[in-house]
C-alpha cells in the first residue's frame, strides 16, 4: 500500500471541489443559483438575467413611490418568485425587453 501524501490527498480534494462547481454551475442552475450564488443561466446577457435585473429594478422604483405600501412590494415579489410568473417572464424577455417591462408593469398594477 503506497503512502499518500499531502500533495496528493489536496489534489484529489481540489478536483473533485471543481468537477462539482462545474456540474452543479452548466447542470443545475437552479441549486448552483441557490447555493453558489451564481449559474450559467444567470450570465449577463441571458433571459434569466434580464428577469432578475428587470425585477430588482422595478423594486426599487416601487420602494421609492409613496404608491407602494411595504405589503404591496412583499406580494410583488412573492408572485414574481412564484414558478408560473418566472416562466411567463422568461418567455417574455426572449421576446424582447420591451415586452419584459410591459409584462412586469402590469404585475406591478395588479399589486397597487
């Protein structure tokens, strides 16, 4: 039985500490997203970016409207979390981000 040493026993550590970014980064977006904090479908330039930036900004202008009650955000928020929202979003954004904005100021009328 060969001794390992040091070297090789962080080597090991290192490349299975990668091949698991890398698979959990092109694979599962979703859990990398989770536990990472960032994906490939989360890159600049993506729909899923475009959702994310679209969303955060239109928070901000609702944070800073005498419009928007702290309640109103919170349930903005939770519908545009929720799954068929995201996915109606997405679809949205490969359309143009015209139509993204248009999408997201229509859910922000319905929380008024």
């Amino acid at each position: 039985m060969a001794k390992k040493g040091f070297l090789h026993l962080f080597l090991s550590a290192l490349t299975a500490a990668l091949l698991s970014f890398f698979l959990l980064y092109f694979f599962a977006p979703s859990m990398s997203t989770q536990f990472l904090g960032v994906s490939f479908s989360t890159r600049k330039g993506s729909d899923n970016a475009l959702v994310i930036s679209a969303v955060d900004s239109s928070v901000e202008q609702m944070k800073n409207s005498p419009e928007f009650t702290k309640e109103s955000i919170d349930r903005f928020l939770e519908l545009a979390n929720s799954p068929e929202m995201k996915e109606k979003f997405k679809v949205t954004a490969k359309q143009g981000v015209r139509e993204l904005d248009e999408a997201i100021k229509t859910l922000m009328e319905k929380v008024k």
